[in-house]
C-alpha cells in the first residue's frame, strides 16, 4: 500500500515585519476545509527551510485525499488566536506544524486547550510564553545612544532578542518615544520611526558593529540609575535573573553595580536613621529627574508610614509642557486602585468644570501634595483621611521635585492641603482663595476649593457656591497660564511673609 505523500507547504513572509502568522492562517484554513490531516502536511518556514525548492500550497488546495468531516468553517477560541499570534514569532521550526496539529484537534475537542497534560498544549502554552517574556526583556532593556547625522539628532539601539519579535515590539517604543527620531537594530531585522510622519520603517537586520557603542547620556543614564536603585530590595541572584547575562554587553548601568552592591548595606542604614530622625521621601527621589524618571522612581517610595497602606504611590498625570498645574491634596479609593490623579467622584466634577470653561483637561498637569492614599477601613468601604502635616512634609520632595521637572507658569492648589504645602500654615483657603502669590515654586500660586469639598457638602445652594468659586479660580489660572509672559504679582503682605 502506497502512503499518502505529504504536502511541504513554506511560510515565506513577505515584509521584513511579516511574521508569516496571516500566511499560515489562510493555509490552514484551506486544508482544513480539504480535511488534510496533520500528518501529511510539513510547514517549512523560510528562516528554517532546507532547500528553495519547497512548493508554496496553491490558494485552492488539491482534491482532498480523504472526505472532509464537515462543511462547516473553521472555529477556534478566541484565546487560541491570541497564543498562536505569539508563538508565530518563535524560533522553533516546528511551530506551523504544532499550531496546525491544535487547530486540527480544537475541531474535534473544544475544550482541548484546558487540559494542559496534553503535550501539544503544554509546548504551544510554552512557546507564547517564552515570546512574550523575551517582550517584555526587550522593553526593559534596550538602550538607545545618540548620534549627530544630517538629519539631525538620531538616537539608535542594537538588541538581541531571542526570538523574532521586533514588530511587536515597535509600538511600544513607538508610544514611548514619539517625539524621537529613532533607529533599533536587531539581526533579524530593523525598525525606524519618523517622529514627523509617525510612521515605523522595517529594513533588513545589522550586527553590533553598526551600532554606536556610547554616547554622551551614558554618564546621565547612570546617574539615574544609581539615583533609583534600591539598596534595601538588593537581591543580586534575583538581579541576575531579571537582567539576564546575554544583555550586559548593552547595558551601561552593568559598570555601576559592583559598586551600588558593595555600599548597599551602608545606604540602608543611613537610610533608615534618616526614616527613623525625620519622615521624609527625599532618599526616594532622583535629583534633577524629569517627570518620566520621578514617575517610575516613586513605586518604591517608603518615605512615611503610608506605603504600608496603599495599593500603589499615585504619581502626577500630564504634558511635560503644561503651562498650568494642579496640586490636589492626596489619592482617594479610585486614583489609589488605579494609579492616576483625580479620576474618582472629584475628579469628574473637576473634568465637568473643565469643560464648561472650555479647558482641555489633558493639557493640565495633575497631581497630589501626598502621594499615597490615607484611609480609615469600615468594613469593605475605605474611608478618606486628611494626611497628617508630618507625612505632607515627608512627601513635600517628591512635589518639589515635580515642580522643578515641570517648571509650570501657574500652580494651582486645590484644597487647605495643598495650599498650606505650598503657600504656609497661615494660609487661609477662604479668606485668600484666588488670589495668585509669588512663591520660591511658582510665579504664580493660586488656591482654590478642593472639588471632594464641594461633594462633601451637603446644603446644595453652598455646594453651588463653592463649585461656582472653584470654577472662577480655576479659569483664572488658566488664563494666566495662557499668557505668554506672566506679569509681575502684588501680593498681600500677609500672603507674602507667610510664603515658604
């Protein structure tokens, strides 16, 4: 008895950014149809493939060889797609094979991919996993160098991943770095991003040799790091297995860790005698960081008791180049869960407000005097309350810090909090409530109601009120935040000698 011959079909991408995942789906779909077992089909891609001479399937595949078992399409769970989309990205030249040997099962067993014994499934949940994890060692730890061209600046990086992941990865950076006209070298492939067209480009793939070996930010690259390393979470065989050995020959901040290990112990302790003199954030906070440094740099805040507490450290939302910030007092339940300033019940009556003045609310900054939400627990509800002036001074750095990165024209502070953070503890919220102060911050500091207060209250004609005196302050910040050069404020005396 003569075997079925077996069809040799090659997943040839078309693009240096094709996968070949869309190839192999249309392929497979068509010997489903044709009801051609796993066993006499071998997918070849062109990575891998032994010889040229392999035969693409048609777009109609040949007269089956035995009768199809149904007429209907093809069906797959959702989150099938969603891992062969990964696992296309592997190295392993079995993959087409293995996704074709699932799809051909999931046909006959729905639930297959819930029994993760089966051989097939547990290989295919192992290469998904291994793509997305060299994912996410790519978005940690490519480095980009600057170099002069014609065109200008050019910030260019070489990583080596370990699996062929360059296009998904180009969106991330793509968002990260928008504004950057940048080039990452990979040996597979290649990918720049033109900030004016905002638009990536593949090419073909480079070695180490074409990309420059430093630059000029390497020494402010370092600085930050050392700025933000954490001597008392120092794990160094846990270090090496996130910052795996393969990587170090691009990573700048390799040459500081000997160093950084060797005075940890001594950074603790002075870490700690400091906690334990004064509460403050300032071991915490990067010196001269911007706003992207001081936002990743708070996570691992412990400058006061709250960080046992909270979810997370809600770090300030906002443009880099806000003309006007706004400094609420510190995160209720929502911004706490879900790591962002004034998105819960006083967040939307401040957006509500924003737009009846016409303010776009993205063009604000915003952020907290205190960064980590202060709560009372009854029951399941997590009831708000006012942070103590000992942890607002503990976290008075991180503001200050934010401040100097952001260099706004108007400050405005919503709520005594914030107002006596930056304006004094004789600072009166509604006796000198809209009235803009020269500070050491600001040229222009302004204080208004906090929109909780507003919430809080319960007659409603005084709740209108403070939302009409809230709504007044707010566009007057806004519109001295417009002008392009502020003019000269006269404060009242007693603003001004109770100005820190």
């Amino acid at each position: 008895m003569i075997a079925p011959a077996v069809t040799s079909i090659l997943i040839e991408p078309r693009t240096p950014e094709d996968s070949g995942f869309d190839l192999w789906r249309n392929f497979a779909r068509n010997l489903l149809l044709s009801g051609t077992l796993p066993d006499l089909v071998d997918f070849h891609d062109a990575h891998d493939a032994p010889s040229p001479s392999l035969g693409l399937l048609p777009p109609n595949p040949p007269a089956p060889q035995i009768r199809p078992h149904s007429s209907k399409l093809p069906h797959v769970p959702k989150s099938f797609l969603d891992d062969a989309f990964f696992a296309a990205h592997h190295r392993s030249p079995h993959r087409w094979n293995l996704l074709y040997r699932l799809l051909w099962k999931l046909q006959r067993d729905k639930n297959l991919l819930h029994i993760e014994v089966d051989p097939w499934v547990s290989e295919f949940r192992s290469l998904s996993r291994q793509v997305r994890h060299d994912l996410h060692k790519m978005h940690a730890f490519v480095r980009f160098r600057k170099v002069q061209d014609r065109k200008g600046e050019h910030f260019i990086a070489w990583h080596k991943p370990a699996h062929r992941i360059l296009a998904l990865a180009t969106p991330f950076f793509a968002e990260r770095f928008a504004v950057m006209r940048w080039t990452i070298l990979t040996p597979d492939n290649s990918v720049s991003w033109n900030p004016a067209t905002r638009s990536a480009t593949f090419g073909p793939g480079a070695d180490r040799s074409q990309a420059p070996a430093e630059d000029e930010l390497e020494h402010l690259w370092q600085t930050y790091y050392s700025s933000i390393f954490n001597p008392a979470r120092l794990n160094p065989s846990v270090m090496r297995s996130h910052m795996p050995v393969k990587y170090w020959s691009t990573l700048p901040e390799i040459d500081l860790l000997p160093s950084l290990i060797t005075r940890a112990n001594s950074r603790v302790a002075s870490m700690v005698f400091t906690q334990q003199a004064t509460p403050s954030a300032q071991p915490f906070v990067p010196t001269n960081a911007t706003l992207t440094m001081l936002q990743q740099a708070l996570s691992a805040c412990q400058g006061c008791s709250l960080f046992h507490y909270a979810t997370q450290a809600v770090t300030g939302r906002g443009p880099s180049t806000a003309a006007l910030m706004l400094v609420g007092e510190q995160p209720g339940d929502k911004e706490d869960l879900a790591g962002e300033p004034f998105v819960g019940p006083a967040g939307e009556l401040l957006r509500r407000a924003c737009r009846e003045l016409d303010i776009a609310p993205d063009a604000l900054y915003m952020t907290n005097a205190v960064k980590h939400f202060k709560f009372v627990q009854r029951g399941k509800l997590r009831i708000h309350k006012n942070p103590a002036q000992s942890e607002v001074n503990a976290c008075r750095p991180w503001l200050e810090a934010e401040i100097q990165a952001l260099k706004p024209k108007v400050i405005l502070c919503m709520g005594a909090t914030s107002a006596k953070a930056l304006l004094g503890g004789t600072f009166a919220l509604m006796r000198d409530h809209g009235h803009p102060v020269s500070t050491r911050y600001c040229d222009e500091t302004i204080a208004t109601v906090h929109p909780s207060a507003i919430l809080r209250t319960g007659d409603k004609a005084k709740a209108q009120d403070l939302y009409g005196m809230m709504k007044a302050d707010l566009a007057m910040a806004w519109s001295r935040s417009r002008r392009p050069h502020v003019m000269d404020v006269k404060s009242e005396s007693r603003l001004s000698r109770s100005s820190p």
